[in-house]
C-alpha cells in the first residue's frame, strides 16, 4: 500500500514498538496516525515526541481492544491498521482467561473491525514464540510450532484467526489482507522490565550503575536474536507498504547472542571494570533460537540495520536521559530498587 495522504491506525501504538513505529510514520507522507490504547503498559511518556505532529492523535473516546463499538468507531476511515495491543508472556501465563480475551477475542475484534468498516490492510503482531526452542537453526518461517506456553498458543491462534478469515472474504468486497510480524527478542530506548528474556538486560545496568556485578544465571549460555525496536518499527512499516498478503514474517537480526556475550558487552560499553556475578537459575521459557531473516528482506524489503552494540549503546544513553521513568517503569513491574 502507497501510504501518501493515508490514514494509519495504530492499536497498542503507546507501547513499546507501537509507539516507535508511530514514530517511524512521521517520516512517511501519511495524513492521519491515531492510536488506540487502553495505557495498561503504554504510557503517554512514549507519544511525547509524536504528538507534537498534528498527524497524530490519541483517539479521544476511548482505547479498550474489547470495547467494539469504540473500536469500530475508531476504525472509519483507516486505510491501514496495525495491531499490537496484547498481553505479555508472564501475564499470559499467569492470567490465561484474561489472555485469551485480549490477544484472542481482542484479535479477533480488530479483525472483524477492519472487515466491517473496509480497512485495506492489517498488519499483526505475532511472536517468535510460535516456534518454541529451535529444533532447525536459523529458524525459517516453516519451523514447525513448538511453543508450550498460553502467550505463544494465543499469537498462534491470532495468526490462524487472521489466515480464515482472509481466506473467508478472498476475492469479495469484503476482501481483507493482512500480513503477521515475530519478532524476536526485542529491546531499546523505551523497554521495561518485563519483557521475557530482554529485561535481564535492565537489571544488568542497574547493578552496573550501582557498582554491583551484573548477575549472570546459569552458565548464561542461553542464546538469541536481539533486534532493536526501531528495526522492529522499520519492520511494521516496510510490511504495510508491502503488496504481499496472508504471509507471515521473522523480524530479528539473523544474529545468535548468548546471554554471557551480552552481560560482557554491557560491561565494556559501560566502561566498568566489574565483573560477572553466576547464580543457579536460567530457566526460561526458551534456551535457544535465532530466526532466519531471509524471507522479510526478499518479500517485504526489511533489513534489520542496528547491529547489537549499537542498539545496546542507544539503550543506555535513553536511560542516562529518563531516569525518572526508568524508576517508574521498575515500580511498575515490581522490581526491587
Ligand atoms: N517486545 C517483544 O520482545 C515482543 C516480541 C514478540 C512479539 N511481541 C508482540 O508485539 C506487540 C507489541 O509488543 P510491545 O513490546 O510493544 O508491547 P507493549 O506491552 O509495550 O505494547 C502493547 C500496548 O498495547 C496496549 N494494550 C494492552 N492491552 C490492551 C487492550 N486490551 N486494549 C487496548 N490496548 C491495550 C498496552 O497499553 C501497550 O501500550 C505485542 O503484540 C507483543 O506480543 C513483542
């Protein structure tokens, strides 16, 4: 899709890489970018920047994916729509009914909305975490879904629920097209602590910022594909201006990064002089996985271009820079000061 003069809702847009890609289509000649969130995790802190663009705009009579009518309201007139409200990993596990009605129900709704008012063109967020540890290694688009977890059953079921209904409405005026991005592990300026597998991250930068080793657990030889957020943006972007439809995309950098090659990374672009801290533990949900990102760069032209040490730098100084928010963000996920 063309995006000059379009107008481009953006559901979950006040959250981690929604409120980047929101960003990332200020460079586009989009007339309209409306966000649709309820704030559960997205914050207002998020949108600074974009909302002093008059193109963008906070929906104004509500942002809750389970309220139909507002979210069909907030749907006329949208050419394109991207989805990236859900619930994340921890939650799901910990609240599987409330999981299943926001990232399925809720996926379902925005489907639907975008049939009944004849949006052109959806762009889904997915997750890596269909696939489940790697059995094939970089971990194509065809890897088979092993993923044991309710967050990852409930991106699975987004992503089926996408595939019949386009099928559904194939060639009618209804017809529907859409695209699904997994993401692997992403991270940068605006994360908080409670993404699965990239939050360890945060807490190693506490530690180091308060002279304490960063805490490495198990042997840290957990490995996998960090992607910075703005590529994760650049991804949402290049997938709506894409022509191809009812695909399915790996967004990461191709790169396996263990968990120990990160802390001592970390270390090094801090200038400290600690050193490494092991403690029992290491279990996650998964130990292992990189994705292979040919598929997106030969059919939607995305190339991830912030290589790690970059990102990781970007990531600190954000954090140099918004203290006060990074206090309030370890509150919000309970993380002990
Ligand atoms: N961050 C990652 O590493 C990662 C990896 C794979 C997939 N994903 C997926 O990408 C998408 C975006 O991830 P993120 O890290 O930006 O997440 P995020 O939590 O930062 O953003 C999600 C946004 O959706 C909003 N939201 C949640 N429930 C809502 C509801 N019921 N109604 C309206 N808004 C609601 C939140 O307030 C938040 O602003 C999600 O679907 C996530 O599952 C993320």
């Amino acid at each position: 899709m063309h995006l000059a003069d379009k107008k481009l809702l953006v559901i979950g847009g006040a959250g981690l890489i929604g409120s980047h890609t929101v960003d990332r289509l200020l460079d586009e000649d989009v007339s309209v970018i409306r966000v649709f969130d309820n704030f559960t995790r997205g914050s207002r802190e998020n949108l600074e920047t974009a909302l002093a663009d008059p193109r963008v705009e906070v929906f104004p009579l509500g942002g809750e994916l389970l309220h139909r009518d507002l979210l069909r309201e907030a749907m006329e007139g949208m050419d394109g729509v991207f989805h990236f409200a859900a619930m994340w990993l921890r939650h799901c596990q910990d609240f599987p009914r409330s999981a299943f009605e926001v990232n399925i129900a809720g996926t379902f709704n925005v489907v639907e909305a975008c049939i009944a008012t004849g949006v052109k063109r959806l762009v889904y967020s997915s997750s890596a975490s269909v696939y489940g540890d790697a059995v094939a290694e970089p971990m194509t688009e065809d890897h088979p879904f092993d993923n044991t977890n309710f967050y990852g059953a409930t991106k699975i079921a987004g992503e089926a629920m996408c595939r019949a209904l386009h099928h559904r409405h194939r060639g009618t005026d209804q017809n529907f097209d859409y695209v699904g991005l997994r993401y692997m592990n992403v991270y940068g300026p605006r994360q908080d602590y409670r993404g699965e597998y990239v939050s360890v991250v945060m807490s190693m930068l506490d530690r180091i910022e308060r002279g304490l080793p960063p805490v490495v657990f198990g042997d840290g030889s957990q490995s996998y594909d960090f992607v910075y957020v703005g590529d994760c943006a650049a991804a949402n972007v290049c997938a709506m201006k894409a022509e191809t439809t009812d695909r399915f995309y790996n967004v990461g950098t191709g790169e396996k990064t263990s968990i120990l090659e990160l802390a001592e990374m970390l270390l090094e672009l801090t200038g400290s002089d600690l050193t490494l801290a092991y403690e029992p533990g290491g279990t996650t949900f998964v130990r292992n996985r990189v994705g292979c990102p040919r598929r997106a760069a030969e059919e939607i032209g995305f190339t991830a271009g912030v290589e790690l040490r970059e990102g990781m730098q970007r990531l600190i100084e954000w954090r140099r820079g918004h203290a006060g928010e990074v206090e309030r963000r370890r509150e919000d996920a309970g993380v002990p000061g």
